[in-house]
C-alpha cells in the first residue's frame, strides 16, 4: 500500500490486476465516499484487514467465506429482526456495502447468499472487485485461518457463480455453476456445482449466462443493472406436500445409470420412499434426491454404517455424532414422519420452518437445514435428472408441473379451514423475515378461494402443532387441506415440453452435408442433436467442420462426419479438451479430478512446464502429475498440488531429497554442510549401510558419520563423504589399519605378506620399537624388517621374526658380531677371552691380517694368536697376550734375543 500509518487507500484495480492509487483519506466514510466517484473498478483499502488483498470496501464484486479466520467451520449471517442463517467456507456472496469499519480489520459488511440478505463480519469474508473476475486476473486470498486448514494466503483466479441454458437432447437445461475460492499458483477454483436444475425458462437464451443473487432474478450482467426476468425453478421451489408419480421400479434405474448399484444402500428402496410418501405426506422423490444429496446415492460412511441418509446430528464441526438407524427403512420414515414434520413443515415451529420446499438460503429448509448455499439447486438438480430418467428422457417429464405451485402474495394471510369457515389453520407470516416466498400446492378453486395442501397436518378441522413430537405421525392427504383468497395467490410458470417426432435424413450436394428434417426444414446458424451427436449448422444450413468459434467459445467437429468432439481429441498431433457441451477447454481446468492446462491455442501442454514460479509436469495424455515421475533419466516428485518438490520430501515414513534441478538424489549428498545416504530408490538411510560395495553408518537423522567412531567397543573410520574405510588410512598425521570388516587393528599385523607394528594405540609404527623384551625395526612405511638394516650410522641385523640379534650371528655361513647394543662391529673385539678382527663388512678375518702396518694371525675360529706360534712349519713370534703383532728384527724374549726375517720367521 501507498498510503502510510493509518490512513485509508482509494485504488483502482487497472487491467493488469495492480490497484492504482488515488488518494488517502483519514477516515473510512471520507474514503468509501471518493471510492464511489472512481466508478465501477474502484476500491478502499486499509492496513488492518485480515484480508491479504487490504480490501475493505469496493464498488462492484463478489465475497467468500472465511469463518476460519475467528476459528469456525461456518459462517453466520445475521438479517433483520434477529434473522440468521450459516454458510460453509470458501463459498460466494453478493456484496453491497461495506456499511461500517472499525479500524481494526473488522467491519458490518451487508451481503446476500443465494436470497438470504444480512450482515456479516468483514474480518470473515474476503471481498473480490468484480475486475479481477471479469478480466481473469489472480489476486491473493485466504491466511490468518486460526484453523491451519490453509494458514498462508493463496493465489487464485476468482471465479463467480452464474446460470446459463444449454441444449441436451431433447431438453434445454437451466444450467447452475458455481466455483470455490480455494486454488493454488494463480489457478482456477474448483467447480463445486455444474448442474442442470430444471428446464429453463422460454426467455432464456441458449448459451447467455445470467447472474441472481436469490434464484429469482435473473440478470444479464455481474453488477445486477440489467434484469432479463424472474422465473422459480419448479424442483428448488416445489413444496414437499405434493406427490411424486414416478414409479418405484424407477428408483434402481436411475442409480444405476448413476454408476451405482449394490454398493449403495439406496437400492431397492423405492418402495419404502413411496408408501413413506403416501403415510407422512412429504414428496418421494424430492426426499430421494435429498437422499442422494446427503449420502452420495447411498454410498457415504454413514449411509453404510448408519442408515443415517439425511445427515441427521452430522453437524460441520463435528460429522461423528450422525444418528444411528436400524435401517434404509426407518431413516425414511423418520425423515419424513417426525424430522421434518416436527420442525421444517411445521407453519409454528420458529426455531426451523421457513418454508416447505428446499428452496435456497432466503426461504425453505435450505435456509437451516444444511451449511452449503447450494443445497436447494442441488437436490433439484438431482430431481430434475431423475425425472427425465422416468421418462426415457424422451424431452417429456413425468413430475414436472403435475402439481399446480403458486406462492403467496400479500403479508399476514390466512389459510382458513373451510371454503365457509372462519377458522384459520395457520398464517402465512410465520417465520417472517426468512421465507420471501410461501409456496403452496393448489388442489383446486371455488368461489373465489384456492384449495390448497395444508402444510401442517390437519386433524378434525383442526391445524396440528406437532413440534416436540417424537413419534410418527400420519398425514392424511384429504383431510390436510385449506383454502387461500384466489386474490392472495400467483402462480410459478411451467415451461412447455415439446417431444421430437419424426426423423431426418442426411442430403450431400455440391456444397456440403446437411440435415433434412422429416417436414423439410433443416437447421442453420444452430446445433442440432441428432442419433445423440451434436453438429453446428452454417448459416447456409451446411454441416460444419474443423475448429469453430460462437462467441467466446471454440468447438472442434470432426472433420470427416462434423460430429462435435467432447472430451479428449488428438488434431493435428495436438491435444485438446472439450467439456461436456462441446466447448473448449482453455487455461487450467479438470476432467475426473485430474488437472490439466491449455495452452492458448486450447492444446494440452506437454512436459515440464512453469507457471507463476513453479514447474509442473504433464505426462504424453496432457494430465498434470503428482507423485513421482520419471523424465531426463532421473526421478522427480510433484505434490498433491502439482508443482515440482525441491529439497527434502517425505512419503510415509521415508525420506527423499531432491536436488536444484528436482531430481532425486541417489548415493551419497551433501546437503546443508551434512552427507546423507540414499539407496537406489531414493529412500535416505539411517544405521548400517551395505552400499555394495562400501559401507556407511548413519545418525537417526540420515546424515552420516564421519571419521572415528566406536561401535560396540571397536573404532571404525569413515573418510569425508562418510565411506567407511578398510586398508590403510592416514588421520592426524599417522597411517592406521582396518581390516575388512573395517574394524581397526592395534599390535602385529600381516599385510600382503608384510608385517606392520600398530602398537597400543593403532599408529603404525616406524624405527625401532621394542616389543616383550625384543626389538625390531620398521622401516619408514612400517614394514617390520629383516636381515640387515642401517641405522644410526650403523648395521644391525633381524632375524626371520624381525628380532634384533646380538653378539655373534652366522649369516650365509659367515660370522659376523653385534656385540652388546647390536650394532655391527669392524676392527677389534674383545670377546671370551679373545681377540677378534672383523674387516670393514664386519666379517670375522682368519689367517695372515696386516692392520695399520703389523701383520696379525687369527686361527680358524678367528682368535688372535699371541706367543709362540708355529705356522705353516715356521715360527714366528707374535707378541704378548695383548699384542699379538708379527715380530721382525732381533727382539728379546724371556731374556734371550731372537732374530726374525723381514716376514717374521725365526731366523737364529
């Protein structure tokens, strides 16, 4: 909105659905006054409403019911003189005036639905200017519903009730349609009654719409200013003390070319409607239409579980308290002995009589019987079907206009008792100000008086108050009468059926096909049924093909035989739909729950498609799917509405995950800074996962575990996308093994053939480690060495176990010594009582060493000999113990001097 803080807005809704601001006014009357200077789009719009729209008052359109917003399941209209009636959500008023704001979303807002006129809250009705209707425009409905049923507001293309004429067969049907206010993504309401009620009046025209706000008045215009003329639907105002002539081998014919049969509890009870007639005098087949009504030809729950056929104690807020009936029979009977004989036909009760028809919610039992304000077009809809089933549905009626209707004119009538008695039976202004129209069924006229069916029971000249009785009670048809001034009663015209006799011929000629009748007429610029097909006639009278538009609407006849295609059609590798009169379905619309969507030209849509921000796919037939889908080689999921599901779903007790594109993700994903499994089905996963080949381990939420964890006392490693691992791994900075299973391993292992040292705390180890007592070396990858090894500047040596040795070791035949520390010794040993010499390889030396400059002898077993030593039959001198060098020279030894030759031999 424009205007700011608490003013009030005048806009003008523009032809694109926007409102264009004229002004802001600091009070409500002051601005509802300017509204009205900027014609028939204008409106007043203020920041408190509940409405989404902000409007608060317009100039010309329609409301719908929102009781949800105060946290009820009706809507309660209150009239004059503490009038009232209710209505179900989601359904049309008309609108007047806005007559009082309070500043506070809430206001007095005069209304009528369908004849009742009355005030309702503003906070429970969302007011829709008739432009958005007239233009096809979307506008935002509903939210604030303190029930959840729809919190947030919806988007929607409003739709208004209407009545048209439509020619089927043999009959010309006045046609009732109405809409819902609910739709989603910019979508047509559903059609909640597409109904013929009865034949139409002979100055309707076939094909025009008109508009009433109370079934009466039929006008040529949604705003009301051109009335086309009155005219009562005989089955909607046909009073209930009349009988039906329609056989009751009938009955099951007509349910079953319902579609029903067995399955309904309905079947086989003609019998009991009728004598149920003839003993409680109340109409049998207007009472069977109820029936069908209210128990969905006898197949709802309650009907089934209950008997219970007419709703009884099945209040809106709470249907589970229905009555219960021991059986068809008895609800029947009730119904029509005590229910309504005690309240709705009964002249004195206030609480229920306003009237003894069905009538709509300005007079009748409609008024409080039921919550939909189509409950009366509704049974006669169903009425006016069963009749035409009755007679063949040959163009002629058997109950239709077989009782004589007039309404009361005048206020405070009497019905007296006698053509000559003063007595009054009952008067007319009973439930004043709810019934506009006293219906009666005129049995005759003397002197100067209508005989008429009385509608309380009259017993010994006497008007029975029977309200509070509990029990059955006859009605006798002959004594239940009274009589009303011929000046005080109209009459309801009865619109004359005409039966098609004869039959045509078809006549080709050089310009076309057409039709000859049996007298030599034939039809031009009009349909014609004809052997139950429609064809379209040029003005020439030639039968037409192809596309044909009339007025705003397009028909398609075939182009061979120019019959009218109804339902689906292939033209031209194109689909299309036409409804059940032949015209073309464009936009959005639905055929046996399903949706579909026109393209402009009329054909079906096919594939993905996006409509106000949303993606929707429709399969090869045209229809709109829900669940799953599989298109693009991936999987993708449509809600109950339709659109495309992105994000996280879930389907029973099973999650889904669909990815930026809607495709369902399979494997792992990481969603939200979390990894997730999801199995071949797309089903997320939660616990142990075999993923074969791999296998992950998932929290209860479905994301996935990962690095360490500990499952019943053994660790378990899961790398970043929440594998879990087996083989070697690298975390902080150490490799760690898991074997197969994937549980880690700690001290000796065996690799391919390879031992690795894991210690205590499941690190691979390198270096040298000592393990009970013994050491071994692992080289820089782990492995456990064997053989010889450098280390610290020195060799060592590991046994086939990898254990360190010490002290002297035989390799490959050699001797070699480690000493103490392992370490591979070179040069001179001490050990056991001798000197050993072991070469730069650490090999044990025997025979003749010369080391730095002396020459040395060691025997077999690699001892330094010291002494006297006689080698190879020459002696040498050797030295002391300690020394053992080669003498030469002449030395002295023991006191005597000995001469030795240059390579140590004794000489003298």
């Amino acid at each position: 909105m424009s205007c700011s803080g608490n003013q009030y807005e005048v806009d003008v809704v523009n032809d694109s659905g926007y409102f264009d601001m004229k002004g802001c006014y600091a009070g409500f009357a002051e601005a509802k006054a300017a509204m009205k200077s900027w014609g028939n789009d204008a409106v007043v719009r203020h920041a408190e409403s509940f409405s989404p729209s902000k409007i608060i008052a317009m100039t010309r359109g329609v409301a719908y019911s929102f009781p949800n917003r105060n946290g009820g399941v009706t809507l309660t209209i209150q009239g004059a003189a503490g009038t009232s009636t209710y209505m179900s959500a989601y359904r049309q008023l008309d609108y007047w005036d806005t007559q009082a704001y309070y500043g506070d979303g809430t206001g007095d807002v005069y209304a009528t639905v369908t004849g009742f006129d009355g005030n309702v809250n503003l906070r429970d009705i969302d007011l829709i200017p008739q432009k958005f209707i007239s233009y096809n425009l979307p506008i935002y409905l509903g939210g604030n519903d303190n029930t959840s049923e729809h919190s947030a507001p919806f988007y929607v293309r409003p739709r208004r009730a209407y009545y048209t004429v439509r020619q089927n067969g043999n009959y010309r049907d006045l046609i009732f349609v109405a809409y819902s206010s609910y739709a989603e993504g910019g979508s047509i309401p559903r059609t909640v009654a597409e109904i013929a009620v009865g034949p139409a009046a002979s100055w309707m025209t076939t094909g025009a719409s008109y508009y009433s706000y109370d079934d009466v008045r039929y006008y040529t215009d949604p705003y009301y200013s051109y009335l086309a003329g009155t005219y009562f639907n005989y089955y909607q105002f046909l009073p209930l003390r009349t009988k039906s002539n329609i056989t009751a081998d009938k009955y099951n014919g007509f349910l079953a070319s319902k579609g029903y049969g067995t399955n309904s509890v309905l079947w086989d009870s003609g019998q009991y409607f009728i004598d149920a007639q003839n003993t409680y005098g109340v109409n049998a087949v207007m009472i069977f239409a109820q029936a069908c009504l209210e128990a969905a030809y006898g197949t709802s729950y309650f009907a089934k579980q209950r008997y219970n056929l007419f709703g009884w104690n099945a209040v809106d807020s709470d249907p589970n308290r229905a009555s219960y009936y021991s059986s068809v029979a008895q609800s029947i009977n009730e119904q029509m002995g005590i229910q309504l004989r005690n309240g709705y036909l009964s002249t004195r009760n206030r609480f229920s009589y306003y009237g003894s028809f069905f009538g709509n919610k300005g007079s009748g039992l409609s008024v409080k019987y039921a919550s939909t304000p189509y409950y009366g077009v509704s049974i006669a809809a169903i009425a006016y079907s069963f009749d035409k089933y009755a007679s063949g549905n040959d163009g002629y009626l058997v109950d239709y206009g077989s009782a004589k209707v007039g309404y009361i004119v005048g206020d405070n009538i009497n019905v007296y008792q006698s053509l000559t008695s003063s007595t009054v039976l009952y008067n007319s202004s009973y439930a004043s100000g709810y019934n506009k129209f006293h219906f009666v069924n005129v049995l005759g006229e003397s002197g100067g008086y209508y005989k008429i069916q009385s509608t309380n029971h009259v017993v010994n000249g006497q008007s029975m108050y029977t309200a509070g009785n509990s029990s059955l009670a006859t009605y006798d048809w002959n004594a239940s009468v009274g009589w009303v001034s011929n000046q005080n009663i109209s009459f309801i015209s009865v619109e004359p059926l005409t039966k098609q006799v004869g039959k045509g011929a078809w006549v080709k000629d050089y310009y076309g096909y057409w039709y000859r009748h049996f007298d030599g007429t034939y039809t031009r610029s009009d349909w014609e049924l004809i052997d139950g097909y429609w064809y379209y006639f040029d003005e020439q009278g030639y039968r037409k093909t192809g596309f044909l538009t009339l007025g705003t609407k397009k028909y398609y006849l075939d182009e061979t035989s120019g019959i009218m295609a109804i339902g689906f059609a292939k033209v031209n590798g194109k689909i299309y739909h036409f409804d059940a009169y032949g015209a073309m379905s464009g936009g959005w619309f639905q055929v046996n729950n399903e949706w579909y969507w026109a393209n402009d030209d009329g054909s079906l849509k096919i594939g993905w498609h996006e409509y106000s921000g949303r993606k929707y796919y429709f399969d090869d037939s045209g229809m709109m799917k829900k669940g799953w889908v599989y298109t693009n080689n991936n999987y993708q999921y449509l809600n109950a509405f339709g659109f495309q599901v992105f994000g996280w779903l879930k389907e029973g007790d099973i999650n889904y995950y669909l990815d930026t594109n809607g495709n369902m993700v399979k494997g792992v994903a990481d969603i939200e800074g979390k990894k997730y499994y999801f199995n071949g089905s797309g089903a997320m996963q939660t616990g142990w996962i075999d993923a074969k080949p791999g296998w992950y381990w998932a929290n209860d939420d479905g994301s996935l575990k990962l690095g360490w964890q500990v499952y019943a006392n053994r660790n378990y490693y899961f790398d970043e996308n929440g594998k879990m691992q087996t083989g070697w791994v690298k975390t902080n900075n150490q490799y760690q093994y898991l074997n197969d299973f994937g549980i880690q391993q700690f001290n000796w292992i065996l690799v391919d053939g390879v031992d690795y040292y894991l210690g205590t705390d499941g690190n691979r180890k390198t270096g040298w480690i000592q393990y009970l007592d013994r050491n071994y070396y692992l080289d820089e990858n782990g492995k456990m060495q064997k053989g010889w090894v450098y280390t610290n500047n020195q060799y060592q040596y590991l046994n086939d176990f990898g254990i360190q040795q010490f002290n002297w070791i035989v390799v490959n035949g050699k001797d070699y010594y480690l000493g103490t520390d392992g370490n591979m010794k070179v040069g001179w040993v001490y050990y056991g009582n001798y000197y050993y010499y072991l070469d730069e390889n650490g090999l044990i030396t025997k025979g003749w060493k010369l080391i730095n400059g002396s020459w040395y002898y060691l025997d077999s077993f690699g001892h330094m000999l010291t002494g006297w030593q006689k080698i190879n039959g020459y002696w040498y001198y050797l030295g002391e113990e300690t020394d053992g060098s080669m003498k030469t020279g002449t030395i002295s030894i023991g006191g005597r001097y000995y001469t030795f030759n240059n390579g140590g031999v004794l000489v003298s």
